[in-house]
C-alpha cells in the first residue's frame, strides 16, 4: 500500500472485527501507523444480527459491548466508533468524522465508487484495508448476499477459468448464468458448463443485468465494466467480512441510494456548465446561473445538494448569439434543444436547453414517447430575459405572452396539465380548443416578437423572464441587477452570476439563504419527484431530427 508512506491527519476503518484474530490486529494497526488520529469503527448489534444470519458460518455474532471492551484497550485506536445503519456509507462517515484517508474492503459497486467520487473531490485520500497476502482468503456468503439481493435481475459471469469453475460449483445450481463473457476471443462462442461464452460488449446492451467478475484481473476487468457504464458488479475476490458491511441491504437505503445516483447526476451537470461556461466567455457571451443553481452558488458554492439540473438566465440577445456556436458542444455527448426542435405539432415549452445523450429518467412510456425522449434526459436550461415596462405598455406586452402560451398549450402532451387546479384546468380547456387552430410555429415566432417589443429601448427600466411560467411574467427586476456578470465559484466549474444575483435571488425566492424544510429537500424533475432507479446511464432510443434553431 503506498498509501502508507504518507502521513494523514485522521484515518478511518470501518470493520466487522473480532476477538484475538492476531493477523486482523496487526494488519488493522499498521495502518494506524500511517495516520495522527486512527477511528476504527464497528457495526452495531442490530447490523451484525442481519449481517449473521443463523445459516451463517461464523455462528452468533459478538456482542457490540464485549468487542468495544476489548478493542478499548488497544492504545493505538485513538478512537472507536459504533456504526448505525444511517452510518453504512462512507460518505455519512465522512461527515460525521471528517478523515482525510479511508481504508475499504472492497472497492467495486455503485455504492461504493459514488461514495469514493464523491469523498475524492473533498481531497480524502483512498486505500485498501486488506493486504494483498491475505485478500481473496475468504470467499463466503457476501456474493450469496448480493446475489439474493438482486435475483430480479440477469446474472452474466466475466471469466471462464477457475474462478467460473469456482462459482459454477458454488453458487451455479441456485444462482443460473445467464451467459459467460471472456475477453479471449477464442472463447466466444462456445458453452461451458451448459453457459453459453460471448463478446463482453453485448454487456453494453444490458440494462438490468449485474455482473460476477471470475477472474484475478478483477480491477482492470472493473474498469472495463465501468467504461460499459456498468456499476451493478462484484467480484470473487474480496475479503468478505467488509463486503458484507458494503453489500447487505441494509447499507444504502433508497433515500442514500438516491443520493448516490444524485451524484453522479451532478458530476455530468458540472460538465456540461464547464464546456457552456467555456464556449461563452470564449464569444464573450454573458449568462448568469439561475433559480436553484444561483441559489446553490450563493449559498453552498456548487449545487443545492438536492438539485438536478443547472439553470442559466441571458438576454435574447446573447442566445442569438450562443445559437451561432452551437457546433463547438461536442456532438457525441450533447444536443442542442430548441422549442422548435420537435417540428410544428409538438410543444414542450419555450426554454432552450443543451441536453446529456447517454442518460434519460424513466417517466410514463407515452410521455416520454410523445417528446421522443428529449425533455427526459439531464439538461442545462436556458431562460431568457427582456426589457419591458411597469405601465400600461409593458402590462399589455405580458398579457399577450400569456395568452399565447396559454394557446400554444394545445400543442403538449394532455398529462403536462394533470396538477393544474380546476379553475386553471377551466381556462386551459378553452384555449387549448382555441389553439389547435392556430399553427404552432406561428405562435411561437409571434411570442419572441412579442418578447423582443423593447429591446432596443433603452428607458425601459426592467427585465422580465420571458420564456417560463406565467408566475415568472408578472415579476420585475430592475435593468440594474442586470448590468454586468462577476465570476462565482460552482463546485469545480467558475461560472458566471450578474451583479445583481442576490437581488434577484430574494426577489424569487424571499430569505434564500434560510434552507427549506427537511421534507422539501428532494431531487426532482419538473413537478415529478426522482427516486435513484429513475435515472439509466444509458443513451435512450431518440428520432433524431434536424435541431434547427428557428
């Protein structure tokens, strides 16, 4: 372990220890030698009584008073910590504890890589409990566990030597293979053991599928399986009493579970703002962050941390301008979204938005079919602000927005309306009957006239968020909130905010910097709120079509 020629401030474990195991308590206290302050933390009784099953083959666990009693005496754990079921991931623990290095058992799993993407942004450093002398001992029943746990889904086999003679003859009989892949292409093709062998890039395909690694190479066949964009993976080769603590159900409740998907969510959101934020200065085009995204920026440097998705404000003008570089977002990973990138039959609204390719949240199959699986997906919005007036003129400009929003309603799918409140659900009808009459590309062109009505006047004393919601309509920012943008820190990315963001900020949102109840601080997409198995990490069936911009 390199690792261990460094020194670190705090170090952290997590470990289903024992009594008098002398290889356990030495492996244990050399890393202890690698850190100021050593937190060794140890599962519950509640944890290690699911953990140990009475058909386990370590018997009745120990009780969490008799092995704190006896690891207290051990002067080189600076501190021992009992670990909860809320504790289980070492995200919660790093919270909690703030170590600067943690040591881990297994290094495979969802849960486990998104904990470590998340910690390694926050500098901890990462490194494996187990040493290589001893690792790979004990194969016992946390792949048993795993595979229990995920009997919903296909189980493919990754390797076809000893290690697949060694699950075939374990686990082969209750847990049946789908099919084996081998990278040794001499293999495809041909069954073992009754398992058909193929190309692990059918593995591409799979989406609910997980997959046994059967080989010693397990960390570069990991990496591989990554690159499919797999996660759902274990591997034979782990020492099982730590994969155990990392595996059982108990580990990630869906509520963390999400939290988990919720990261890589971000990461992707970062980005796609980076490559936006680069583009624009690079034309110097002005934008600021907008809604959640200002408010993340104002008050915790970065995303809301239940937020989803990044939302930017410009003027008209300055979208004119981006429209003209949209080539410069590359074309594998992003596509440009216009309101009129659907044709003249279908609205969604009138928000421009670049949008991630290869991941989509599942939403009602019909929706998602109507808007080909573009309004789906994870987006960087772009809202629009114009110039308008606190008079009869700027009013009667409004008005006509609304109105023809209200018209352009025909054009959308039926459930975008299903949350409005009867009296609202009265007027849509009559104007939905009215707008399905009216082209839709007129109507579209005639609101951005409409919008554009005071751009070039320079008297006009406020802006107007223009392309969203009709709340959105009515209120008015001063033009001098809007005079220049300052640099801002959002995560990893510098973005941009307009001098007035705070302004802006209360007038939306009141005291911003006060968070909101606790129940209210879930992801969500639109009105619909987000669990971690509505996100895939896969690029969804699309018709794509010409994204022209007008």
């Amino acid at each position: 372990m390199s690792e261990l020629n460094k020194t670190y401030k705090i170090g952290y474990c997590m470990a289903a220890v024992g009594f008098g195991d002398l290889r356990q308590y030495n492996w244990l206290k050399k890393l202890s030698e690698s850190c100021e302050r050593f937190i060794l933390a140890i599962p519950d009784d509640d944890i290690m009584m699911k953990l140990y099953a009475k058909d386990s083959p370590y018997g009745e666990p120990r009780k969490i008073t008799d092995l704190l009693a006896y690891w207290n005496d051990v002067k080189w754990i600076d501190q021992l910590v009992t670990v909860t079921e809320s504790e289980l991931s070492y995200r919660a623990a790093y919270e909690k504890y703030g170590f600067d290095i943690c040591y881990y058992g297994s290094y495979y799993g969802n849960n486990f890589i998104q904990d470590r993407l998340f910690l390694e942004k926050c500098g901890v450093a990462f490194s494996s409990a187990i040493p290589e002398s001893i690792r790979g001992i004990n194969v016992g029943n946390a792949i048993k566990l795993f595979l229990k746990k995920n009997k919903v889904y296909k189980i493919v086999l990754f390797g076809t030597g000893i290690y697949f003679n060694y699950y075939m003859d374990n686990y082969g009989q209750e847990f049946i293979p789908a099919y084996a892949v081998d990278n040794n292409t001499e293999k495809w093709g041909i069954e073992k053991s009754g398992i058909l062998i193929e190309n692990p890039k059918k593995l591409k395909e799979e989406k609910d599928a997980i997959v046994i690694i059967c080989a010693k190479e397990h960390k570069i066949i990991g990496e591989q399986l990554r690159s499919y964009g797999i996660l759902n993976y274990r591997s034979l080769l782990y020492q099982n009493d730590i994969a155990l603590l990392e595996d059982f159900d108990i580990f990630l409740s869906e509520q963390e579970s999400t939290w988990q998907t919720l990261n890589k969510v971000q990461e992707i959101n970062y980005n796609m703002l980076e490559i936006f934020d680069d583009i624009c200065r690079k034309h110097g085009i002005e934008y600021c962050l907008n809604y959640g995204s200002l408010i993340g920026t104002l008050r915790h440097k970065g995303f809301i941390p239940w937020d989803n998705d990044v939302d930017t404000i410009m003027t008209r003008q300055n979208c004119d301008r981006l429209k003209k570089y949209i080539d410069e977002f590359p074309k594998s990973d992003y596509y440009w979204l216009t309101p009129f990138t659907l044709g003249k039959k279908k609205y969604f609204d009138c928000v421009y938005r670049i949008g991630y390719k290869h991941a989509y949240a599942r939403m009602e199959q019909d929706y998602c079919d109507y808007y080909e699986n573009l309004y789906n997906g994870i987006h960087l919005d772009i809202f629009l602000i114009d110039k308008t007036y606190d008079d009869w003129r700027g009013r009667l400009q409004r008005k006509a927005l609304a109105i023809l929003y209200g018209l352009m309603n025909a054009y959308r799918h039926p459930k975008f309306f299903a949350d409005y409140p009867p009296d609202l659900q009265k007027k849509n009808k009559i104007l939905c009957a009215v707008g399905k009459y009216i082209p839709l590309r007129w109507m579209q062109h005639k609101a951005e006239k409409i919008a554009r009505k005071f751009s070039n006047r320079e008297d006009a004393p406020y802006y107007f968020i223009s392309n969203d919601s009709l709340r959105m309509l009515s209120i008015l920012f001063p033009a001098e909130d809007f005079e220049h943008v300052v640099d801002t820190p959002f995560g990893k990315v510098t973005s941009m905010i307009y001098n007035g963001a705070d302004h802006i900020c209360r007038m939306n949102f009141g005291d911003y910097m006060q968070l909101p109840p606790e129940e209210a601080r879930v992801p969500h997409m639109g009105r619909v709120m987000m669990k971690a198995d509505d996100f895939v990490f896969l690029e969804p069936k699309r018709k794509y079509m010409d994204y022209s911009i007008d």
